[in-house]
C-alpha cells in the first residue's frame, strides 16, 4: 500500500511516502508551503518525483488533524481531501498526538502528549504501546489547565509533544523524551494512515475537520466584543 503522509500542524512541517510499512521518502515543509495550499501542491509533486512514482498510484492519503495550528491544520486538510478526490484513493484523518507517541523509542510505553494551548493551558493526550508494537488512546486529546493536567499524568508515563518548548522547566522530576522526539513527523503520520486503511477506516471528503479543540483567537476576541 502507497501511502502519502501530510502533517501541517505547528511551526514546522513535513510530507512523507510510505508502502508497506517502509518510508520511501519524507522531506520538511518550507513555512510558504505550510501556509499556503498551493505551494503544498508543488511540494507534494516533487516528493512523488523523487520516488519515482505518480502521485495517482497513491493508494492512501493520511493528514494530522490536530491538534495544532488553525491555519496550518486548514491547509493541510483541504490539501489533503483535494488530493483523495483527484486520485480516488482513501482518506484518513490522524491524531497528532498519536503520531508523536508512535515516534517515541522501542523501550516506552506510555506518553502522554501536549501541545501549549496558551493561557496556561495545554492540549494533551495519552497512549499505550500495545504487545504487537500498535499504539492505544488511552486519553482523548482535551484542553485543560496545566495543572490539572499533570496531576493527572500517571507517575510512569513518559512526557512528549510539542508543549514541553513551554513547559520542560515545570516538569522537573517527571520523565521526558528529548527534544527531537516532541514534534510530529509525517512518516508516521502515514505509517499510522496506513494501518487505519487496512482496518477498514477511512473518513469523508466533505465531514472530516480538524481537531480544533478551541475558537480560534479571531472568533474568541469576535465574541466578547459582541457579548452584552
């Protein structure tokens, strides 16, 4: 199974393909092409050429859904359902948290993963390795206060996510993967794509959204000024 990765979720980004559970290539994201759907197109044709394959041989197209950035999660979504209905091929929706517990080393086995939702809350999720190598949610990605989150956090977990860039200092005692672990990957964002297709999943062109998890800061400061 050909498999396209696409995670536009934070400050950075990256695509990827993937078959049979192999990474044939993955490159990082300009900011333009994280930003703007149509960079992220010609973006996407020279991955294909640099392995050798037409993108509508493509059998799956797997995106991160956040949480993460409201612009770049737009992008990557409306990219990604563009590009399933050019092809035919399956749509799949991705947790971003759960791709980045799936990056974590052989030897974890639980993460808990956040990202900084500002105002002194974080968005956070948390996962399992399960016997066969698969990984399990434990926790549903919510937004809460940071502190009650980590009193939450089971004592063994290991703690990963873009959010540790905020929070590294308030966690001292607590187990952390080092940095190059805490930002999502668009292989895996494929690798767990692929997975969910064989099982059947796929999601519709026209229901499937990001995980916004909050208004946006437009929508919220739009709010209170129309609030009496």
């Amino acid at each position: 199974m050909l498999t396209l990765g696409i995670d536009t979720s934070g400050l950075g980004g990256s695509i990827a393909v993937t078959r049979d559970g192999n990474c044939l290539a993955e490159r990082a994201l300009s900011r333009s092409g994280r930003r703007h759907a149509r960079t992220l197109v010609a973006e996407l044709k020279s991955l294909f050429d640099d392995v050798n394959l037409p993108p509508h041989t493509c059998e799956t197209v797997a995106v991160s859904i956040g949480p993460g950035s409201f612009t770049g999660l737009r992008v990557g979504v409306v990219c990604a359902k563009t590009f399933a209905y050019a092809t035919g091929c399956t749509l799949v929706a991705v947790d971003t948290h759960l791709a980045i517990a799936a990056a974590s080393p052989d030897d974890v086995g639980q993460v808990a993963v956040i990202t900084d939702a500002l105002r002194g809350e974080v968005y956070a999720g948390l996962y399992e390795r399960n016997a066969d190598g698969s990984w399990s949610t434990l926790r549903q990605v919510e937004r809460l206060p940071f502190d009650a989150w980590i009193e939450g956090v089971p004592e063994t977990a290991t703690i990963s996510g873009p959010g540790l860039t905020a929070y590294a200092e308030d966690l001292a005692g607590r187990t952390l993967l080092p940095q190059d672990h805490w930002n999502p990957q668009a292989r895996w964002i494929a690798l767990l794509g692929e997975q969910l297709a064989r099982e059947g999943r796929s999601d519709d062109l026209v229901q499937m959204v990001p995980k916004y998890l909050r208004k946006s800061a437009a929508e919220e400061k739009a709010d209170r000024q129309s609030a009496p």
